[in-house]
C-alpha cells in the first residue's frame, strides 16, 4: 500500500478540510433539515448519531472513499478469515470467531477451531452450573459465594466491566471480585471480605508468567493454606484460564480445572472466551451466551452493512478524520449510565494497546498521527469534573456519549434528568453560545452594563465540539456484547487505515524487563550507582526510607 499520506482521498481529505475548518455546525444544521436522517445508522436497536459531526455530505464521502482505499472491507474478510494479520506474531485474529454463533467452520491451520471452541464453552457451562447450583461446593461443604479473579490487563478489564455493568443480572449470593494490582493493597483489601471455604479463585492469565497475575495467585495460595490448613483443599478452590497447561498444572491447578483459549486470541480481545469465566459465574452461562450473540450480531453487521452505514467503520473514519486532520489528541467516552463506570479503562486498553504504535506494516516509522488517548468517564459525574475543558478549554476533545432510554432503577425522575443532562450536553457542545445569546441572557438578569461588558467574554461557548450519540433501549447482555465488539472493530479499522498491526503489544515488554533488574537492585537493600541520576537517587532515597518489601 502507498504511504497513506500519499493517497488520493488523504489529499482529497486535507484539501477538503482547509475548506470545511471553519464552518459551523449549527449552521450546517440550519441548512439541512434532513441532516440526522442523513448522519445516523442503527443495528438492532442501537442508535449511532453522528450528526453532531464537523462534516458534510462531501466529507463523509472522502472518509468513506479513504476507507475503500486502504480495502477496510478486504482487511476485515482476511480478519474473520483467520490470516495471520498478526504479522509480528505470526498469529490469525481470530477473537470473532470465539462469538460465531453461527458455527460455520474457521480455519486455522486447516483445523475448524469451531468444536474446540464449543467445548470450552460446554466445559464452562458445565462447571458454572454446579458451582451455582450449589453442587459444586468448597472443601468443607460451603457453598462457593465468593469469585475472585486474579488477572491484568485483558485478563481483568474484560470481565470486569462486564460483571460491573450487568449487575441487574446476577446470581444473589453470588459475588465477583477482581484483582490485579501487583500492589498488595489489591489482595488484601479483599481477602478482608472473603472466607476460604466458600471462595473460589480464577488465575487468569494466557501466558500464565504475567508477574502480578503470577505473584497475586501465590500469595493468595499461601492465604488459602494459611487459613485453612488444608493443602489440599487448593484444587478445590483454585482454577486456571490459560494457552499455558503446563504452568497451570505446576500451579497445582487440576486438568479438569482448567479452562483453555488460544494464541490467536489477544488479551485485549479474549473476554468473549474462557477468560469469561467469571463472567458466566457470576451471570450464568445464559446470559455470557447472550452477551456472545450480541458481539456476533455486530460482527454481522460489520460484515455486511455498506460502508456509509457500517457503524464500526464510521466510528473509526470519525476519529481518523479529528486525530489526523483537526489534530486532536484524544478521544473521550462519556457513559451516561453508572453500570458502565469501568468502559472507559476497558477502551483504554482496547484502543491504546492496539493502535499506540509507530511502526507501519512495512516495518517503517510513520509519518502522521496514530491510535489517540483515549479516556472518560461516566455521565452525569463527568459534567462536574472536566466539561469545562470540553466546553471552554483550547484543546479539540472528539467524544463518544453512550445512554440507555430505559433504567435497571427507575426512581422518582432522575433518569429522566439524567437523558436531559445526555441531550443538552451534547447539544451545547455543538450548538455554543454566541456573544449576542449571551448578553441578552445577561441584561435579561438585569445585570449593569459594565458588568455585562466584564462578564461577557467568559460567558461565550464557542461551540463546534464534535460528539457521537450512541443510544439503545437498555443495558442488557446482548446490547453490551454489540457495543464493545462495536468498539473491537472500530480500533481495527483505524489500525486499517494507519497501516499498523493493532494486534501485538511489543511496548509492554521493555518496562518489565527493567523492573525485573531493578526488583533485583532493591532486594539487596545497598545503594545503587547503576542507573541515571535520577533513578539511583530515587532508589536510594527509597533505601533510606527502609521501603517496605
Ligand atoms: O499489557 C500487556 C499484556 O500482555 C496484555 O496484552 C495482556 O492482556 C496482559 O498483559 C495480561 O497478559 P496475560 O493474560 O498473559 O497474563
């Protein structure tokens, strides 16, 4: 592929935006009557508007002809294919094929992966069963009440937004825990609410060698034994989701106990498999199912819908159109919706773990902008915590607003207030208010005209702050399952359009490697000269301090 600022719908795009800069939504809203018919697509009943966009009719059709250009649609036939597009790895993608609920065949290695995969899936439907229904119970006969998953990164984000957002859905007696910071804190504060006769702990990790996961499984090993006395008892209470049997079973952890997946599945992308686990024990094995259908119905749509309607690709095009042309830096995600408070960490990894990369296919530095920051935080709470710099600030913040018409707790009329708070937010983003709007606000509150002067400026909005609506009936697991494979396919599309692998992670590994040497510097408690100035006087001053093991 030519360098993509080569390309005739780059340049057709940056001479186009040299036109459009300027222009004002709420002028181009004016103008066009239709323009929501015009700039929305829906699946099922999710709602994209993308209406409140800095486009127009001649802009969403360059962004869809760029993604024409870069053959987003033959990229997306070799993903659910099972190619190895993880060039760096040598590895298919082949996370959709853990949801293809229509169990046509895939092949990797000219094996169908598709009765491996349902027998993962009826090895967890099987065990979630008996734990829940109470005929799988601790080693003295309690009934397991409390999961903890020890895991990091996918192995944790996945799962844990998941169970946080379907709370409505789970098991009474049932809780679920996450842990995953190497911070002994992490632990601890959990192992205060928990008994050992009734927990059972997942050690989920796909390489099963992650340091934290590794090191907060032993530890919580040692708290079982500690406690009970029973060594025994940890193949009872311990299981393991892992590619790695082996360590697994080095762990201690039983064969029938351990619950597999594959190296072409990536952490960031793996909760639709056995890393589920918690998920199904905590919801059941319906509703994981049902959350899998709704990822497979947007993988459908992907698959099929044009793209002027495909909403993964839009989003993705969007997002190309404000990082590489308006220059924004980030990206941010407003739930209106507390059941979703962990999304924005999720997407985090998603996104910044798939596209944070220089490097291009080709194995050169890129000479444009790649995967944006991307953070947020749920709705309303976010309005009383960085909306000023959203409304007011210099820095153009391109985001995505998610909301349920209906409440899993109706009370009074605060979710009402809280659509209203959905609607006006984002109408004000776009709409601003002009000088004019606002003195006569001003002199309407009797306000001097002097102090109408002073105040004045502080009180205009420009405006033009671009935002998607995302709105569905209610969180349910299918709706769920369709937004986050909806953002899954958005980040490949744009890896797409950057010409960069968005499936392997080589920047997580340099940190590790130092802090292994360094674990090593600190465990002889001697002061070091070995690094930069900086780090041997903080490790020193460390040493003075007598820090903690
Ligand atoms: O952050 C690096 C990473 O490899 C992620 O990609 C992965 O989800 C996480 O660490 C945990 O890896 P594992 O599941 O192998 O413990």
């Amino acid at each position: 592929m030519p360098n993509l600022t080569e390309l005739a719908s780059w340049k057709a795009l940056q001479a186009h935006f040299d036109q459009i800069k300027d222009v004002r939504m709420r002028d181009l809203f004016a103008q066009d009557q239709g323009r929501f018919n015009k700039f929305s697509t829906q699946m099922d009943d999710i709602l994209l508007d993308f209406s409140k966009n800095r486009i127009n009719d001649e802009t969403f059709g360059l962004l869809c002809d760029l993604a024409r250009e870069v053959d987003v649609e033959v990229w997306r036939d070799r993903m659910f294919s099972g190619e190895q597009i993880n060039i760096s790895e040598f590895r298919p993608v082949l996370h959709t094929a853990l949801r293809n609920r229509s169990n046509t065949p895939v092949y990797v290695d000219g094996e169908d992966v598709m009765p491996k995969i349902n027998r993962v899936l009826a090895q967890i439907r099987y065990f979630t069963e008996r734990v829940r229904g109470g005929h799988l119970r601790g080693y003295s006969g309690h009934l397991i009440t409390d999961i903890i998953n020890i895991g990091i990164g996918g192995s944790d984000l996945g799962p844990q937004v998941v169970c946080d957002s379907m709370k409505p859905f789970a098991q009474r007696g049932m809780n679920v825990h996450f842990v995953s910071n190497i911070d002994p804190t992490h632990l601890t504060e959990v192992l205060k609410f928990v008994v050992p006769e009734s927990t059972l702990f997942i050690v989920s990790s796909k390489t099963f060698t992650t340091q934290e996961t590794m090191m907060n499984a032993q530890s919580a090993r040692k708290w079982f034994v500690e406690t009970t006395g029973n060594e025994k008892a940890v193949s009872r209470h311990f299981v393991a989701v892992t590619t790695n049997k082996s360590a697994a079973s080095e762990f201690g952890i039983l064969d029938e106990n351990m619950f597999e997946f594959w190296d072409w599945v990536g952490g960031r992308y793996s909760l639709w498999s056995a890393i589920g686990l918690p998920i199904a024990l905590y919801l059941g094995m319906d509703r994981f199912e049902e959350l899998l259908e709704g990822a497979h119905a947007m993988d459908m749509h992907f698959r099929s819908a044009p793209i002027e309607k495909n909403m993964p690709v839009i989003l993705a095009m969007l997002g190309i159109w404000y990082n590489n042309f308006f220059d924004a830096q980030s990206h941010a995600v407003m739930a209106y919706n507390q059941y979703l408070r962990r999304l924005p960490a999720y997407l985090q990894q998603l996104d910044m773990e798939s596209n944070g990369k220089t490097i291009n296919r080709q194995g050169k530095r890129v000479d444009y902008l790649t995967g944006p920051v991307i953070w947020g935080e749920t709705g309303s709470n976010a309005q009383h915590a960085f909306f000023q710099l959203l409304h007011q600030g210099t820095k153009p913040v391109p985001a995505d607003f998610l909301v349920p018409a209906r409440s899993k707790n109706p009370l009074g009329e605060q979710h009402s207030v809280l659509l209203a708070n959905f609607f006006a937010q984002t109408r004000a983003l776009m709409n601003g208010k002009t000088e004019d709007e606002a003195r006569a606000e001003l002199e309407a509150a009797g306000l001097p005209e002097d102090v109408v002067d002073d105040v004045l400026p502080h009180k205009v909005f420009e405006g033009n702050k671009p935002t998607n609506s995302i709105m569905f009936e209610s969180l349910e697991p299918r709706t769920l399952g369709a937004l986050l494979a909806l953002y899954e396919h958005k980040v490949f599309v744009q890896g797409v359009v950057w010409d960069i692998n968005s499936f392997d992670q080589w920047g997580v590994e340099y940190g590790k490697q130092l802090a292994s040497d360094i674990q090593q510097e600190l465990a002889s408690r001697e002061n070091t000269t070995r690094y930069d100035d900086s780090t041997n006087n903080l490790i020193n001053y460390c040493m003075l301090l007598k820090f903690s093991d």
